[in-house]
C-alpha cells in the first residue's frame, strides 16, 4: 500500500476493510520481507504454567494511518511525547457519532486514564454508569476492585493506563456489539501504539475476544501470554513492535463470583514476573 493514498484510495481501503470484516476476518497479511516474518513469543526460562506462549493473529494488518488524513497521520506520528499522542488521538476521536452507542444515551466518551508512559495497560470491555457520569474508566464498585488488584501487585493506579473496548456505555451495560467494537477499536490500537506499554491485560471475554481475535471460552485464553501488536497502528518508536497480552477476569466477574478471585491474582502474579515486580508480603 503506497504511503500516500487518494480519498478513492483510502475509500476503497476502508471499504475493502469492511467487506472483508462482515466474512468474519479481522487481520489481513501485508506482503513484507521475509525478514518481517510473525515473530513467536518464546519464554527465556521454560516454565510452562506462569510463560507459555502463543501469537496473537493481529500482525501485519493495513495501517489504519494510512486511511487518515495526511494531517492527522503526521502530527501523530511525528508526537515524541506519548502525553502530546493521546491527546491527538483524543481530539481526532472528537463528539464521536460513528456508531448508534451515541444514540444511546450515553453521556460522555470515556477515553483512558494513567501514565502515558506506563509498563503496564489494562483494557476492559466498556463504560458504566459510573464512568459514563465521571468520564473516567472503572471508577465504580469494578473500578475499586481493580484498584485494589493494580495495588496488590505493588503499583499505583497512577503508574497503569486503563482503556475500554469501547469508549461509549452501552445502554443497560449490555455487551458491546460487534460493529460498536469494531468501529471504536481503532482508536485503542493507536492508544496502545502511543503508551507502548510492556504488558496489557485484557479484563474478560469481551476485551479479550476483540483483542486476539479469537473466538475461545476464558479457560482457555487464561494462562498464557499472547505477542500483541496492535492492528492497523504503528508507534512512533521503532524499537517498540509489540507487547506481551494476558487475560483475565473482568472485575465486574469477579463481584459477581468472588471464587474466581484466586484465579485472576494467579494470573496477575504472572504478569508481574514478567514486568520483574515482586509479590508483596500479604498483610
């Protein structure tokens, strides 16, 4: 794909994009050099409980800055300071209308809170009431929980970033759908890119899901790390290509099943030996 496309170019990307999307397939292959060949994720010390490894299938995927505006494609690329990325990503986003949450009721887009420059991301599945009042993500009853999980681990939600799949409530807290998490995962992908976090943790089926692409049940996504590259997005730093994805229960889950909650530390002890984080004592 050339780097600089006509509008029909980037209209017949994006179209091209959709047809393929309502077949069921989600990431495409660029035609690369050999030498860009999938890269696996493959432990430095076997230890097939806490590191096995698999790869996610979104690599090489079309660039989604190549159906931006020339503009917008360059400010955001050209943006060292991953804070100055965020907020172009933010600004572009803009009054979202692109998809009928907006017709909703919603009351504010919640787009992601934390440390720019964090190891460390979280992504859950969408907004709730609370968020949609505050414009924050997870600041109710699952937000408290997940704080007290993020301080479990030894860090501060102030070190972490937090996204959502989606970034408008859907009505009723409903599952997003499909189409609402395909129009709005987009601008996570360049959220991910602009934080180029070591470690993102995706928080239930559906983050998880739309994430790897993969239509498996959370036994079986649990318990491994996944090589995450973010689909149709490109850093602005080329030593940063991809980050290690874990997933877990959301904490709304885990309200909900308090019994899973030895399950999900496991799996957040894994995502701190990989991030070199110490367990804490318990108190």
């Amino acid at each position: 794909m050339p780097a600089t496309l006509t509008p029909e170019q980037r209209r017949a990307a994006a179209e091209r994009v959709r047809f393929y999307h309502d077949l069921g397939i989600y990431d495409f292959y660029r035609r690369a050099p050999l030498a860009s060949a999938v890269r696996t994720s493959q432990p430095e010390t076997p230890d097939p409980m806490a590191r096995r490894s698999a790869v996610a299938v979104s690599v090489n995927a079309p660039h989604m800055d190549d159906l931006l505006t020339p503009s917008i494609q360059h400010a955001e690329q050209s943006a060292t300071d991953p804070a100055q990325a965020l907020r172009l990503i933010r600004e572009d986003l803009g009054d979202c209308t692109r998809c009928k949450l907006s017709k909703q009721g919603r009351k504010q887009i919640v787009f992601g809170v934390g440390n720019p420059r964090a190891e460390l991301m979280f992504v859950g599945e969408g907004p709730g009431a609370d968020e949609d009042e505050k414009g924050e993500p997870f600041v109710g009853r699952a937000g408290q929980l997940l704080t007290n999980m993020i301080k479990a681990m030894g860090l501060s939600r102030e070190a972490v970033y937090i996204a959502n799949i989606v970034k408008c409530r859907p009505p009723g807290n409903r599952t997003p759908e499909r189409d609402e998490c395909e129009t709005c995962s987009p601008f996570l992908m360049r959220q991910i890119a602009a934080v180029k976090p070591k470690v993102i943790v995706a928080l239930g089926a559906t983050a998880a899901k739309t994430l790897l692409a993969m239509n498996s049940s959370m036994s079986d996504l649990r318990g491994r790390f996944y090589d995450f590259r973010p689909t149709g997005a490109r850093s602005n730093d080329p030593a940063w290509t991809s980050a290690k994805l874990a997933v877990t229960y959301h904490p709304a889950f885990l309200l909900r099943d308090p019994r899973q909650k030895g399950e999900a530390w496991k799996d957040l002890q894994m995502v701190m030996k990989e991030l070199g984080l110490v367990v804490p004592p318990k108190a």
